[in-house]
C-alpha cells in the first residue's frame, strides 16, 4: 500500500492509527547471527600471584567447544533459580554470538571472553 492511501484510509476512519503505522512501516525481519563455535578465555587474578595467574594462563590455553559453555550455563541456572535470571536466553544468545568480545575489568579479576 502506498502512503496516500493508507493516510486516506486513516482519515476515513477505516483503518486505526495503530493499523496504518504497521502498514506504513512495517518491522523489519531479523535473523540470527553467524553461529559460534568456540571460546578463547583470558583470565587474571592479581592478587593471587603468579602461580594461580600460570595454571589459568595453561588452562584456558586452547578455546573450548560452545558445547561445553552451553553445559556450563545449563549448570549455572541451578544456582540462579531464585533470582529471575532466564539462562535458557542468555544460551540462545551465546549460540549466535560469532566475533563478540566482552571484557571484564575489576578490582579482583581482568577476565578478556572471545567468542570465535
């Protein structure tokens, strides 16, 4: 339908305004993003010294499969219940999350998440 109208319309009072603005502008179709694969971790704890920094520098050497943050994140929602926090979203998201970068700076804790 063209601009004239549907503004016709509106005037005629044939259609709602609500009607002619979805007409007018109809929403945008969306589509996921590229599908995720692995997460590359970075984490240091200052406070605790080099030995601890060491062995999570080794452990999160290699990016993990998504799997294993999906399972991750299955297990967290056990200890979230209580807090209206929906892991099931925050999974979906993860999984559609190709070339994201989150960083997390603190007192405690610098924690560098890459998701590839």
């Amino acid at each position: 339908m063209n601009y004239d109208s549907v503004l016709k319309k509106l005037e005629n009072n044939e259609i709602s305004s609500t009607e002619a603005l979805s007409e007018l502008y109809p929403e945008p179709k969306t589509r996921p993003g590229k599908k995720a694969y692995f997460i590359k971790m970075k984490i240091s704890v200052p406070e605790e010294g080099k030995g601890v920094n060491r062995l999570l520098k080794v452990l999160f050497f290699f990016p993990f499969p998504m799997i294993f943050a999906r399972i991750g994140i299955r297990f967290a929602n056990r200890f979230v219940k209580d807090q209206g926090i929906d892991m099931s979203e925050i999974s979906k998201m993860l999984k559609y999350s190709k070339n994201t970068r989150i960083n997390i700076d603190s007192a405690d804790a610098q924690v560098d998440i890459k998701i590839i």
